[in-house]
C-alpha cells in the first residue's frame, strides 16, 4: 500500500513510525514531513493547507489511503476533498471538523445535548463583550472561536486582563477572522485529562489517557506552549472516571454529531477538567493531539493502519483496538526562547539506538544535516512497566540528544507521579 499522511511535525512522525510497523505498506509519503521524518517516510515540499496540491499528489501517485492529522487541512476540508477522488481517509470531513474548528459551534453542541461543560457567553461584538466583563466572575477564560496554532485561549486572572484579551482578539485582530467571535467562559479547577478516541460515529474506543505540560518552564510557570511533554496513562483518570465520562461525553457527543448531519469519524480529543461536580469539556479537538499522540500510540499494541481503516469503513466495532498496560512519558526539547523569539539552524546529533524513540517536529536537513528549524525541535519518548521508570528513561535518552541552545522542562511526569503516590 502507498500512504500518504498529511502534516510535518512530531505528532505526524508518530503516526509515520506506527503505520510503518505494518507490513502491507509499502511507501509512506509525508506531505510537506520535515527534516526528521524523512528518515521514515519521503517529503513532498507541499503545504498541509494546499488542499489542491495534496489532491493533485494523491491521485498523480495512486494513493491508497491518506491520514489528514492537522487540525487546518482538516477544518478546510481536504478529507471531502480526496474523499471526491475516490482516495480513503483517516479524518473527519469538513462538516465534522467544525467542532474544533468553531467554538461557539461546540459550545452550543454541548449545551442543546446536555453535555457537561463551563457556562459561557458568546459575542460577535467587542463593546458587548467588554461591558459583560465589567460584572463576569473573575478569572475568566477567553476564547478565539476559529483556529489560532493552539494560542487562542485565555486565561484571564483580573478583569483588566480579560478586557485586554477582548481587545487584542476583537478589535486588534491578533488571530484574524478567528477571533471575528469569541467565547467567554467559567474558569474550571481540577486535574486536566487528555483522551484520544477513535470513532467511526457509531461507536467510541478511547485510547490511553494522559497528562500534558502546556507551560514553559518547570513548575507550570511561564508562558503557555503547544505542549512541553506528556505521560499517559494520567493517574487522575480512573475507571470510574472513565466509565462517567463514556455515558455522560463520550457517547452524547458522538450521538449528538449524528444527529446534527455531522458524524464524525476520526479521531476526536475530549480536552477534560475533572471538576469537583463531575468531568466537563474544556475544549474538543478534531485530530491526534501534539503531543499525546507520541506516549499514547507507541503503547497502542494493535496495528494502527487496521484500526484507521475500520474507523473509515465504519468497523471498528468489529475490531480489537488494545493498548498496553505500561507507562510513557515524553520529553519535549525546544529551542530555547520558544514560544516566543529563538534562533534556529543549529546541528541536530542523535544517537543511533535513539532514532526509534525519537519523533522530530521542527527540523530542516541541509547537507545530510539534521538542523533546528523551530521552536519545539523534537520529542524523546520511553515506555516502562513503571512511569518512574518512564520519565528517567526518557531524561537518560535527552541528555544524550545534542543540539545548541536546547530547552526542556526538568519536571514531566512529576505531577503524575504524586498523584499516583496519593492513591
């Protein structure tokens, strides 16, 4: 089989190296991949958002199946796209994609089907918005509705930050048309969870559940990033936990997609606050996540390509889909600066025996050189019988990984690890 998977950083290198362990395919094209990847897969130096050259790709190349794993490409409907060429996809169309990409739309999904979330106000108008903060509770979260590269959310702890982040979304443009409408929304407190899914829109099987580090630096301080490290499975997600939010999220939501005319059939993330009154859904996304997806398939023992194709031919009720009961944990090394300002082009060395366990996310190659080329350069993942065993696996595998100005939080897995100490 010829794959195709559209996308290029280290969720897409994840995805590349579990479907590689299958041993119908034959090539894996990665459309534009990076640097990294092309040590599994062949890069084609077009963009996940050029729907019309990935189209064009696919049918010139006699693809079999594509994996749309970007939130983009998916919002904008490249499934509906090939689906129109008679290619198969993993991903939801664009009708479905919606539920990340508006949050109003999902927002209002949730409260018109009863599924438990933060209370919210909706605005398309920046003077409404800010007369409302004068009398919100505080904090407060604010949200771009469209896509925003994962910044769109605020966490505002005083009114003035609030009105601020009004102005910079609304009347600033500081995510363009996305931030055309927003969400105000109750802060929740709890323990947040991650959990991946597959479904086919009739059924959902999540995958592992895990924790992810969205700040900088240790200690969940600075500033919020697109993920600085994982560890799955997350010790706050118990059986019972899960089997509640199976009835009360999971299944509502799947059903309530259907019932809307948008089956969703993908990969759908529930984003999780454990509340003291139950889980609520922070936020759905519409694909894999970055970067859960680099601890959560590498303990997914099924063959990944029979899973996706079960979720496209609707099966997957049919189908084994088991994860191992091991711990992982993965550490992201960044380029130091990021999120904000940093300097890149620096020599990548990564030992041999460490390629495997190795998903790279922003590199470049020059010369048969590996060299950054963004702010989170790559994620180094171990699994173990113990998360313990985990995470000084994974800082034993960083320390040999060499490039100048690396970054990376000394503390994944800490929080878990006392969690789990407290059960």
């Amino acid at each position: 089989m010829k794959i195709l998977v559209v996308g290029g950083g280290g969720r897409e290198h994840a995805i590349i190296k579990k479907l590689k362990e299958n041993e119908t395919v034959e090539q894996i094209f990665a459309l534009p991949g990076n640097g990294g990847i092309a040590a599994d897969a062949t890069c084609i130096n077009i963009a996940a958002t050029d729907i019309e050259g990935i189209v064009d790709f696919a049918v010139n190349n006699k693809i079999d199946y594509t994996v749309v794993a970007p939130d983009d490409p998916l919002v904008l409907g490249c499934v509906d796209a090939l689906n129109e060429k008679g290619i198969l996809c993993f991903g939801p169309n664009k009708a479905a994609a919606i539920i990340e990409g508006s949050k109003v739309f999902s927002k209002n999904l949730m409260k018109k089907y009863g599924i438990p979330t933060a209370k919210y106000e909706v605005f398309d108008d920046a003077d409404k918005a800010l007369k409302y903060l004068e009398t919100a509770p505080i904090p407060t979260v604010i949200k771009a509705d469209g896509l925003a590269l994962g910044k769109g959310v605020i966490i505002a702890m005083t009114r003035e930050e609030a009105k601020d982040a009004v102005v910079s979304i609304m009347q600033d443009k500081q995510f363009g048309k996305s931030g055309d409408n927003i969400v105000i929304e109750e802060f929740l407190t709890g323990p947040e969870v991650s959990v991946l899914s597959f479904t086919d829109g009739n059924v959902v099987v999540p995958m592992i559940s895990s924790m992810d580090h969205k700040r900088a630096g240790d200690n969940d301080t600075g500033l919020n990033t697109g993920g600085m490290g994982t560890v799955a499975p997350n010790p706050y997600y118990t059986d019972a936990v899960a089997e509640d939010c199976m009835q009360k999220i999971f299944l509502p939501t799947i059903r309530a997609m259907k019932a809307e005319g948008r089956t969703f059939k993908g990969c759908l993330y529930f984003g999780l606050m454990l509340t003291q009154n139950g889980p609520k859904v922070i936020e759905y996304n519409c694909r894999f996540g970055d970067p859960e997806t680099q601890v959560v398939l590498p303990l997914l023992e099924s063959d990944l390509l029979t899973v996706m194709q079960a979720v496209t031919n609707e099966t997957l009720a049919d189908t084994e889909v088991k994860f191992s009961k091991k711990h992982a944990c993965c550490v992201i090394m960044a380029s130091q600066g990021y999120p904000s300002s940093y300097e890149k082009g620096y020599e990548i060395t990564i030992p041999a025996d460490l390629l495997n366990s190795t998903y790279v996310a922003g590199a470049a190659l020059k010369d048969d050189k590996l060299l950054t080329s963004g702010g989170r350069v790559l994620g180094v993942t171990s699994v173990a019988n113990t998360l313990k065993d985990a995470i000084n696996a994974s800082y034993e595998k960083v320390e040999n990984i060499k490039f100048d100005n690396r970054y990376y939080r000394n503390d994944i897995g800490q929080k878990a690890l006392k969690a789990g100490e407290e059960k």
